[in-house]
C-alpha cells in the first residue's frame, strides 16, 4: 500500500512517545552529560596501544611492523622503527616503535589499522569526549598518550579482549613448542654427529735424568 511504511514510522514514534511516560526502556533520549548510557561492545572511536603488565613503554604489543601505517587510509599514523631489539608480547625479540603517533583530528575511525595489525597491538576504543582548543597538538597523540593497559581493554571490550587473550596464549604455546622441537633437534644432531679422532702427537723424546748425565761426564773424564 501506497505510505505503508511511512504510517508504521509514525505509528513507532507514537509508541515511543507514549510508552515513555510509563516505561523507561521506551525513552530514546537521556539528560547529557548528566546522564550517560554505557558503551555497547561493539563502540568505536580512535584507536588506542594495548600493553601488557605495569610498564606500558616496555609492555607495548606494537613491534613497529608498519602494515597499519601503510594500509591507514587517511594516513594519520606515523611510525619510527627501533633499531634496537626487545622481546615483544610473545617473548620474541623484535623491533619496537620509538614513535607512534596517531592523527585523531584526521582519523575516521574505519578500524583498518585494528583489522590488519598482526600483533593484537592496536584496538578501538570508547573515549568520544576529547575536544579541546588546540586543533593540532592537541589532537596528535605520541605513543604515551595513546598506551593503555590490558585491563582497560578487558574493561571495554570484554569479549573481544577475552579471545584476543586466548588467541595470544594459544600463539605463545606454538612459539614455545616450536622453539622446543628446535631446540631438542639441534641437541639430538650435535649428539649423532661422528667423533672426529685427533691426530696422534709424536712423542718428545724424554729428557736423560740429571745423575745419568754427570755419570757420563765423569767416566769421560776418567
Ligand atoms: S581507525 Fe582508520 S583512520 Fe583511524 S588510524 Fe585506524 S586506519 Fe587510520
Ligand atoms: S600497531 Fe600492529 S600493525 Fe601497527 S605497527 Fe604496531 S604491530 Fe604493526
């Protein structure tokens, strides 16, 4: 019917407007910032570092791969590889980023850096009130300002958080068994490995005893 669907929209608002003089779940509006919803799950604003344990500069997951600076597509993310190593998340010695900022004025928040980061190093997160006065500097985030814990993750993305911890722990059990394999490889050759003989050193002849020497000297004399 010709407005069909026009009518139910209306009819929905009625509903809506109605309803909430007798039930909450029927408001569609709340008193801001007085009032706040919790964020859902699946929220999404800038992206944030994840750390693990109580120093976030040595805990950072991030081992300055790049992909996500390459693939970002307004290109707000700046990157400056280490050329020193450290262990990363799965005790691995990698490179780490000595800088990572990220552009939030620019930033679309479209999660391609989270979808294509193999390191679990960069996730959304729900902070949305982040005006300020410095259009630039205070939008440009170092990598300081955009480290934040394990825990925090888990506090607003606790599903997500919860198989990304797993998928972790399973990558770190490969890692050790392959190490381990490796390791148990490279004993068991070096013990199959041959015994090479040494060559057999010439013996010096042994020097004649002091008392055979003045013996010969003496019966020379005599
Ligand atoms: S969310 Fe999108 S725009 Fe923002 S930093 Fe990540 S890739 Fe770039
Ligand atoms: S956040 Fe992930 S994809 Fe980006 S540089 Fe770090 S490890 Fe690589």
């Amino acid at each position: 019917m010709l407005g069909e669907g026009i009518l139910k929209g209306l009819g929905e608002t009625a509903r809506n407007f109605v309803g909430s003089y007798v039930s909450a779940e029927r408001l569609t509006t709340i008193q801001y910032p007085e009032e706040r919803i919790a964020p859902i799950e699946a929220t999404r604003d800038f992206p944030f570092l994840v750390y693990d344990g109580a120093d976030w500069e040595a805990g950072l997951r991030c081992v300055a791969c790049q992909i996500c600076e390459k693939e970002c597509p307004p290109k707000c993310i700046y990157i400056v590889k280490s050329t020193d190593k450290k262990p990363d998340a799965l005790g691995k010695l990698q490179i780490y980023p000595v800088r990572f900022d990220i552009d939030i004025s620019v930033c679309m928040s479209c999660q391609i850096c989270v979808e294509v980061c193999p390191f679990e190093a960069i996730k959304m997160d729900t902070q949305f009130e982040l005006s300020t006065t410095d259009r630039f500097g205070g939008l440009l985030y170092d990598r300081k300002e955009l480290a934040k814990s394990n825990e925090y993750y888990h506090s607003i993305h606790p599903i997500e958080a919860k198989k990304v911890d797993a998928h972790l722990a399973e990558e770190k059990m490969k890692a050790d068994a392959k190490a381990g394999a490796a390791a148990a490889a490279a004993a068991a050759k070096a013990a199959a490995a041959p015994v090479v003989a040494k060559p057999a050193v010439p013996a010096t002849p042994a020097a004649a005893p002091a008392g055979a020497t003045q013996r010969a000297e003496g019966e020379k004399q005599g």
